[in-house]
C-alpha cells in the first residue's frame, strides 16, 4: 500500500516536471485587454488540487480575503475581498485566469491582493521568496479549473 | 501581585476561542474599556490631517473574551511582568551599585512619559524610544550592561513604567527636528514589501474592521505596547509586533532598534494621537 502511494506521487511529480518545463515563465504571460487567453502549461488545470491551494495558507490562502460557500468545512473566511461565489458567471476563463496571474495588472494597481504569477514583488523580499512567483504555473491553472465550477446560475 | 491562576485562565480562554467559529465581525465593537473604575478612551475623532476616518484603539478589534482579560488587571497576564519589573527597579545592579530607584525613587515619577515616545533626543540627535532612555540609564548612569530589546527584564520595564501613563493621551511631537522622522516612518508605512506585495496601509488603513481570515484587523495602533499577546504567551515589543507583520508577508523585517523602526514607531504613534495609553494590553 505504502509502495503504492510513493509510486503514484513519482508519477506525479513526473507529470508537474513536465508541465513546469514548458510553462510560460512569468515575464511572458500575454495579458491583453484583461485577459489571458492562453493556457500557462497546456495542460488541464485539477479542480481538486486548486480547491486545496485556496484553503492552503502557505500557497493561495484565498479564504483569508474571500469568501466561499462552496469550501464550508473551513472556518473563517475573510472579508477583505468580494465573495467568489458564482464568479465563473461573472468572469471568462482568460479573465480569471488574467486575475489570478496579476491582478493589479487585470483589475487595479492599487489592490491588495497578491499577484499569484507575477515577479512584480515588494520591497525587501525575504530571502527564501526572493525571484519567486507565490503560486507555479500548473498551481494557477489548478486554482482557475476550479474557480470555474463556482456556477450559481 | 497577578495570580498564576490568571496566566492559566487566559491560556483557557485562548485554546476555547482556537475551536471556536466566530461568525464574521465587521467594523469596531461599541464597548467601554473600564479599569479599575476609571473609562480608558478607546477612540477620538481624527483631525483633518489623518488619513483616517476615527481613530480606534486595537481593543475594539478584539473579541468580548479577550477584551475582558484587560478589564481588570488581577486577570490581565500582562501584570506579571509589570509586578517582575517592580522588584528590578529596587534590584542594584551594575558597577555604581545604584538601582532605578536610587535616581528616579517612585515609578510613578515617570509618569507621562510612554505618551510622548518616541521624543526628540538632543544627546544623538534623533528621536529615543524607551528601550533608548533606559539603557542610556543603565550603561552611563549604573555602570550596567545593556538590556537587549526584547529580553525579558527590558520589556518588563518598558510594561511597568507605561503603565504610569495608563489613561494619558498619546501626544507626541512631529513637528521640528521630528518631521524628517516622520516622513521617513510615513513612507515606510505606505511602502510595498515583500513577495505577498502589500504595505502597512493595505491591511491597517484601507481594510481596518473586515475579517483577514481568523483576525479581525485593526488600526495597527500601538498604544497598548508592550502587548501581552496570547499567542505569544508573553509582552513582546512594538518592534517586535512590526517585525511579524513583515514576516507574514514574506518580507526581510528591519531590525528591532534599527532607524527604520524608530521611525515607524514615530509615525504610527502620530496616527494614534488622543487615544489612551492602555499598557500592558492584552491581544490575540
């Protein structure tokens, strides 16, 4: 049993080996009029694995801003942020995917929230985080196969 | 002074808020901070000049749970240390063989002071904090070796002689040779840093009252330093509290005592002006 977990996460690892080598680096995403359009690895985003990174506080940590009434079992959804909710009704594919990249790009400049694929940092980068986007390509395509199930209508 | 009793309770209290759910709170509570009998001024209104609406003490951020922990201080945690740095400042120490006492007598003949920190100090030529004048004292005038920033006896002293100014109006200087700190403290505080890209301004200005996750964000105001926080389990700092908020945006914090810092302490203590000085406070 053991044996086959550590096959199956080889396998994976394999898989995001692959996607990472032909994912658009972060310098050359095409953002045009708010959009990208283009897949970031040309391979399909998980909705399951992207519902994980917004719950994880150490990768999308969406909830601490947003939120969600599709991920109940956590408590504590933040509020700095509107609800997502619904929000594939409200946006593309290519507009989230523009949001969840960099978002103050896509929407506002001024924003608070995190620019997901974005070498744009702050000043002072720690260390540890320093060249680094918050989220992996496939990470980004995970979220965005996600985010697009929030259907209200 | 405290019974251990309190320090257990409060540790309750906290593991009970960790499980519990907290429906979303919004915007500051309409409670009274009452010690001891006497109203303590949790909010004033903001002069044109500030870039805030009104102006909140942190307290009214926080749940009616931890709130009750500094409403009377044989519960608050905080009066540990205070009662601690009682017994240094009639404990001789260093090579004069003087204690704080030997000078200064009563505690209570600094009273006033942490309302007006950090203040201009003609002796270097740049605003001192505290943690400045009392090792000025210990190194120059008791023959003593420094206390480091955050070590225990430091900020105890820093709890025992705020607390004289308990109630008093945080009414620091920003004009004169105070204004280039506070420009200096104003654009750290609006400055973007680290990998998550936000400033001081994003969370404490623009979002004070929402939700950030578990936390109910305040005004980042820092007229209850040294704070007894219950996550820490102990006072910690006003640098130290700056050195966190950094962190959790994966920024490299400036370093406690730095200029930056003192600058920053200077600024956000200007953006606090009128409320009380609440030492020691009790946090999450």
């Amino acid at each position: 049993m053991k044996k086959l977990v550590v096959a199956a996460s080889a396998v994976l690892m394999l898989t995001v080996g692959v996607a990472l080598a032909d994912a658009v680096g972060p310098n050359d995403v095409a953002m045009a009029d708010a959009v990208v359009a283009e897949s970031l690895t040309g391979v399909a985003g998980d909705p399951a694995a992207g519902r994980d990174i917004m719950i994880n506080r150490k990768l999308g940590n969406c909830l601490a801003c947003h939120v969600n009434s599709e991920i109940p079992e956590q408590p504590f959804h933040g509020e700095v942020g509107p609800p997502l909710d619904g929000v594939a009704d409200r946006w593309t594919e290519g507009e989230l995917r523009a949001i969840l990249v960099d978002v103050k790009q896509a929407m506002n400049p001024e924003s608070i929230m995190p620019s997901f694929y974005s070498l744009k940092l702050g000043a002072r980068v720690a260390e540890k985080f320093e060249g680094k986007t918050i989220l992996g390509a496939q990470q980004v395509e995970d979220v965005l196969a996600y985010l697009m199930t929030l259907k209200e209508e | 002074m405290i019974k251990v009793g309190g320090i257990f309770a409060a540790v309750g209290i906290a593991a009970m808020l960790a499980s519990l759910v907290s429906p979303a709170l919004a915007d500051p509570d309409n409670n009274q901070l009452i010690i001891e009998g006497e109203l303590i001024v949790t909010d004033v209104a903001a002069p044109d000049s500030s870039p805030l609406d009104h102006i909140y003490s942190g307290w009214r951020f926080r749940s009616p749970e931890t709130q009750s922990l500094q409403m009377d201080d044989f519960e608050n945690p905080g009066f540990v240390a205070v009662d601690a740095a009682a017994e240094t400042w009639e404990t001789a120490d260093g090579s004069e063989g003087k204690s704080c006492a030997s000078c200064h007598e009563d505690v209570s003949s600094l009273a006033g002071l942490r309302a007006e920190l950090p203040k201009w100090d003609e002796a270097t030529n740049k605003p001192a904090t505290m943690e400045n004048l009392i090792n000025r004292c210990r190194t120059d005038r008791m023959g003593a070796e420094a206390w480091g920033w955050e070590q225990k006896e430091m900020v105890n002293m820093t709890a025992l002689i705020s607390l004289q100014s308990r109630g008093m109006p945080v009414n620091i200087q920003t004009d004169g040779p105070m204004a280039e700190w506070m420009e200096k403290g104003k654009d750290l505080y609006y400055t973007r840093v680290g990998q998550l890209n936000m400033s001081c301004s994003n969370c404490h200005e623009d979002n004070y009252g929402n939700q950030i996750r578990s936390d109910h964000l305040s005004q980042g105001q820092i007229n209850g330093f040294p704070v007894y926080r219950l996550k820490w389990a102990g006072l910690g700092s006003i640098h130290r509290r700056f050195k966190g908020c950094m962190e959790n945006i994966r920024a490299t914090p400036f370093k406690r005592g730095s200029d930056e810092f003192i600058a920053l302490e200077a600024y956000v203590a200007s953006r606090g002006a009128g409320l009380a000085v609440e030492t020691p406070s009790v946090r999450n």
